[in-house]
C-alpha cells in the first residue's frame, strides 16, 4: 500500500523521478515513504518488526496518535484480514474514557467506573471507517467534551475494527452496551448515542441487535444521532470496481488501481450502507429518536430551491446528501426522519462534520 501511495506522490510530484528508480520519490518525502513501508512491510511478511518498533510503555498510559491513526487506518482496510489470521494488530472492541482503555471484564470494568466520576446520563460515541476514538478531538473540538459540559453528559468513546462487517461489530456493541450498563456506578437515566460516518451504521445495527435480544439498555436509550452516516452507502464503494478501470487511465492515479479488490469487508458494507447481514433494509426503530445531520461542501441555495442534483450526490466529498439524510427514490428503502430532526450544514467537508460548531450547538438544542 506504502508503494501505491508512493507511486501516485512521484506521479504528482514536480521534481523529476530518478532514472533507476521510476515510481518512487525523492529528498525528505522519500525518506519519509521509505519509514513507513519499514513500517507496514509486516502486511507481506509478518508483524514481529512492526512489533519491536512500537512503544512498549505502561499499558494504561495514553497511546501515541501517530500509531493510534496507523492501526485505525490498517484496521480499516485490512481489519477483517487481520481477525482472520489472528494479528495482535487487529483492533478488539474496547470502551475508552479520557484516553484509556476500560478493562473488559466485568467486575474490573464496575471497579474502574465506581473510580471515576460519573453521571447517570451517558454519552456514547462510535466514530468512522479507519478512524479512531481520539479523532472525535478535531480543530480544538470534541462533541463529547461539548456536550458533557452543557447537557452533564459522562462521554464514552468506542474503538473498534473498522474493516470487519458491519453488522458483527454491531452485535458486539449491543453486548457491550449492556455490560457497560450493567456495570455502571448508578442507574442510567439517559443513553445517548452519537455515531459519524460508518459510526452511526454501527449503533443502527447495535439497536437491532439489542431489540432482537432484548437488552436492558434500550430502556434508557433516548437518542440515535447520525453525522455524515452513509444509509444509501457511498458511492466512492458503490463505483469502486469501475474506479479501478479509470484510476489507471492517469499517471496521477494509475497507482491506486493495483489496490485491486484490496477492500474489507466494513468498506464493502458501505457499498449500499448494509447493517444487517444477510443484508434487508432496517427502518428506523420507533425508539429512541433518531436525528441525521449531512454536510454539503457547495454553498447553501438559495431558500426555496433545493441544491443541484450535482452538490447532493458530491455532499460532504464522500457521503452524498440524500444518503446521510435516508433518502431514496424508492419509498420502502426511505428512512423516516422527522425534518426537524434533520441537519444540513453548508461549506463543509465530511471530517469537518466532527469540529462544526453548528453541529454543535443543534445537538445541545436537540438533546437538551
């Protein structure tokens, strides 16, 4: 992958290649691709150099961003891969607060929380394909910090493997949510989940799972709010396999056509959004409310006129407006949300969602 990246880099790069080294870059940016495929050889040959190379220190001690967005990344693209044959870098489904990992065993989990200081009223945030739980922070901005501080919402973050399907991890999290429960120092008054991108495909399907297994955490769960969900899929996925025939038209992006069918099973969930396996639609349950927020990156129109049919299905550069906001030409495919528990955000990009300050402030507005 490090070699593809590299390639489509020299391909763009203004300095002139190296003849004995075509597709490959030079000066400080070649050092740097030459670090990080050190790094990733492991995908071909084994992960005991990566190992070595990782930071040892105290477990409980806050991981390091670089390597926290590395693993997400390879989780997202080779994450089921990864489970398959049994790589310590596949990621586990795990509850973080504050940076730290909880334990997951049960009696740890309550010993940690009753530790700590809580509320009755609990946040919980599951974040994207090849992202992580630190990446909420974005700009100086976390909705979890925003919304604690003005609603006294406890926030807990999720991790988890990007690139397994959609619909185990959320079976996992419906267990999970109700160990966390279960475990919690005081009866829940209020569950919020707040999901981004395939983040909010992942509590859809958590509920589901929760319903069919009649968790106790449904009873306090409030609120589903989805930022930038892809419920029609994305079509970046949707027109992948055409994009491997055009990507190689290009000396920019012929590179990332050798990625081939180099896709995990969570990106190829986001095809057409599936959060069930075997994949049927899932209307949104009755509880708790659902709420949806898109972002377009165009200007808003002017009121009264809907945006270009061009700006809807650019959206946010990769999850088009109908998707995020359930809307589809075929009635029974069409999720209901109530408009005015609907959101466009304007002149915004799809990570941009996380640091919005009116996001922000319609979430306080509409949890409070």
């Amino acid at each position: 992958m490090t070699d593809v990246v590299e390639a489509m880099h020299a391909g763009i790069s203004p300095l002139p290649p190296h003849p004995s080294t075509p597709g490959r870059t030079q000066g400080l940016t070649g050092l740097v691709y030459r670090s990080v495929r050190s790094v990733t050889r492991w995908v071909g040959g084994g992960v005991d150099a990566l190992l070595h190379l990782l930071p040892e220190g105290d477990a409980a001690a806050p991981d390091s961003p670089a390597r926290d967005a590395l693993v997400a990344a390879l989780n997202g693209v080779l994450g089921d891969h990864l489970l398959a044959t049994h790589n310590p870098l596949a990621t586990p489904m795990q509850w973080r607060m504050n940076g730290q990992t909880l334990p997951s065993d049960p009696a740890l989990l309550q010993q940690t929380l009753r530790e700590r200081t809580t509320t009755p009223k609990v946040l919980v945030l599951v974040h994207g394909l090849c992202m992580n739980d630190g990446q909420w922070l974005r700009q100086g901005h976390d909705h979890g910090a925003a919304l604690a501080q003005a609603l006294g919402f406890t926030p807990v973050y999720l991790r988890y493997n990007t690139g397994l399907p959609i619909a185990h991890n959320g079976a996992e999290l419906a267990r999970q949510l109700e160990a966390l429960q279960a475990a919690w120092p005081e009866p829940l008054q209020r569950l919020v989940l707040l999901g981004h991108s395939m983040g909010g495909l992942v509590l859809r399907s958590a509920l589901q799972a929760g319903q069919q297994a009649q968790h106790a955490w449904l009873q306090p769960c409030s609120d589903l709010l989805c930022l930038g969900s892809p419920h029609h899929g994305a079509p970046l996925e949707k027109a992948g396999h055409g994009l491997d025939v055009l990507l190689a038209q290009t000396p920019y992006t012929a590179p990332l056509a050798t990625l081939g069918k180099l896709r995990s099973a969570g990106i190829m969930d986001l095809r057409h959004g599936t959060v069930l396996r075997p994949p049927a639609h899932l209307p949104l349950p009755s509880t708790p409310r659902c709420f949806a927020v898109a972002a377009g990156l165009c200007a808003e129109p002017p009121a009264g006129k809907p945006a270009r049919l061009t700006d809807r299905l650019l959206g946010d550069g990769l999850v088009p407006l109908d998707s995020a906001l359930g809307r589809h030409r075929r009635a029974a495919q069409r999720l209901a949300f109530e408009p005015e528990r609907c959101l466009t955000v304007w002149k915004t990009g799809h990570l941009d969602l996380l640091s919005s300050a009116a996001v922000s402030q319609q979430m306080i507005q509409w949890l409070g």
